[in-house]
C-alpha cells in the first residue's frame, strides 16, 4: 500500500528565492537560473527574469545603444546623416562672418566703409583679379566679406533664421556641402555672366539663397505646406530686385545651385546611397569649375598688385 506524499517534505524540497529565503519556489530565472518568487520575476523576450537581471540587461542596451549611435548607425536625417542634437556648424559660420567684418572695420578704420581695408581688397569677388590673374581664393574669400553694418545684420540674422533648422533637418556633413557649393554657384554665377568691368562683389547672400532652395525641395519631397517658404522667398525676391548694389546673379546661382546639390542628396537612391550622393555633389562641383574654366579660357592675363590711393588700401590690375 502507498503512502500520500507528505507536504512539508515536499516545500522542504525546493530551494528558497534568492531575494526572499523563506519562500520556496520552483521557479528560477531563465539569465542567471537563480531560484526566484514570483514577485521577484519579470517577463521577458525570452522566459522570466530576475529584477537584478532585467536592470542589468537595460543597462547593458543602453551601453549598445549608446556605442550603436556613436559608430554612426541608427536614425538618419532626411539626407541619410547622422542627426545632430543641436545646430554648430550655422552658429560658426555666422560668428566667422561677424569676426571677420570686425577686422576690416578695425583696419579701414570705418564700420561704412569697411571696402576700404587691405583683407577686404584681396578677398573681395573682383573679375579682373579672380580671372585674369588666377586669385581663385576669392570664389569663397567673398563669401565672408560684408560690406557695412546693415549688410552683416541682414546676412546674419538670415543665416541664422533659415540655417539651424536645416542643419538639423539635413544633417552636418551634407549642410556644410550645401552652404558651400551654394557659395561656390553664386561666385561662378557673378564671373561667368559678368564682364571684367563689372563691380566686385561680396556677401553671404549667395550661400544663404542657396539654403532657401534648399527648403524648396524639401518642401516638395515631404510635401510640406508651402506658405512658409513662399513668403520667405518673395521677401528675399523683393530685396534683391528693390535694394541698390544687391548681386542678382549671385543670388539666382545660390539659389540654382542650392536646388541641385538638395536633390542630389535626398532624391539618392536608398542602395549605395552615400555614393550616389557624393557623385551627384561632384557632378554639380565640375559643371560649376567647368564653366569657371570655359570663362577664364576667354579672359586675357593681368598682373595685379595692392596699392595706396588717398591713404586708403586699393587693389590695381594691369593687362599683361
């Protein structure tokens, strides 16, 4: 004849939890299989884990998540980049143009007049300079320069306005190409479509209307409203046309130049993307050195030389 199975034998039987050892159980954690109470168990992808095990592995995913996101994977800005936290690259950008404005104020000796200063003379958008004696430098050097008070706080308060938000949309690496080709189409826009008697130029503008187009496409790939985008370019349309001295062409070949380097890096295709992009960019590079090229073919040589006339710094060229 068989005996019951007595009760106290078997809850003597079962080890105890770990975080309580006076309650036996007969469960255990599926990680480190130490005996565990139901109240010191939680549900996992796999199984039940202990507390201690559940904290340690969020600790552990963060760590992952952490050196996931520092290697450059993980959500991607509408242009496939990493996204920034905040804007750094618009606010370096806008405090080089203020310092730079203060150098030729403090050697012109005129916050007006501010032309009249020897950095301002050599990096200036002069044709004659540029072309016909070699000055390449100031394709970008011009980019930099302002003429007088209110045109540093027009362009400043512009970069600043229209920058951040899409460095932070677009990523840093693909908004420096941008702000930078943009730069280079509205120089090459200004030497190829000018003489050699026309005035030099000079201003931010043109990397800042190239942001603008920027918007434009983004606009259309995500089918944003427009409004926004509308408004700022018919105020900037109207600045151009009504102000005295403003570059239209450097405007219109920012802007141009802005339309194309965004499609090429948000119209890539998804595989192999970062190269499409690359090409894409190189591809608008060499059409504008290209036409940079094809004008300087066509434009006789000069030797050039900084001077004073009247006290003040001017820069001379003379046909060789």
């Amino acid at each position: 004849m068989s005996q019951p199975p007595n009760p106290q034998y078997q809850q003597a039987a079962l080890p105890g939890c770990w975080w309580h050892p006076n309650r036996p159980t007969g469960l255990s954690c599926s990680r480190c299989e130490r005996p565990a109470c139901p109240d010191c168990l939680r549900e996992a992808s796999v199984g039940f884990q202990c507390t201690d095990c559940v904290q340690a592995g969020r600790q552990q995913d963060r760590v992952q998540q952490k050196q996931y996101r520092d290697a450059g994977y993980g959500a991607t800005t509408i242009a496939g980049a990493r996204p920034p936290r905040t804007a750094i690259v618009t606010p370096v950008l806008l405090a080089l143009n203020v310092v730079i404005f203060f150098i030729t104020v403090a050697q012109s000796g005129s916050i007006a007049n501010n032309n009249f200063s020897e950095f301002f003379q050599l990096g200036e958008l002069w044709n004659p300079a540029t072309l016909a004696a070699n000055e390449w430098w100031r394709i970008f050097t011009s980019g930099f320069l302002q003429y007088g008070l209110l045109h540093i706080a027009g362009n400043a308060f512009s970069l600043w306005f229209v920058g951040r938000p899409l460095e932070t949309t677009l990523g840093r690496v693909p908004f420096v190409a941008l702000y930078f080709i943009s730069m280079l189409g509205g120089s090459v826009a200004n030497l190829v479509f000018t003489d050699l008697n026309a005035i030099p130029v000079v201003g931010a503008s043109g990397a800042i209307f190239g942001l603008i187009g920027a918007y434009a496409v983004i606009v259309i790939k995500l089918r944003l409203n427009p409004t926004w985008l509308l408004v700022m370019l018919a105020l900037n349309v109207f600045i151009t046309f009504q102000v005295p001295g403003i570059s239209i062409l450097g405007h219109a070949g920012g802007f141009a130049t802005g339309l194309l380097v965004t499609f090429a890096l948000l119209y890539a295709p998804e595989k192999n993307r970062l190269k499409w992009q690359i090409g894409g960019l190189a591809i608008v590079v060499v059409a504008l050195i290209g036409l940079v090229v094809w004008k300087d073919s066509q434009t006789i040589s000069a030797s050039c030389e900084l001077t004073t006339d009247q006290g003040r710094p001017t820069y001379i060229c003379y046909p060789e």
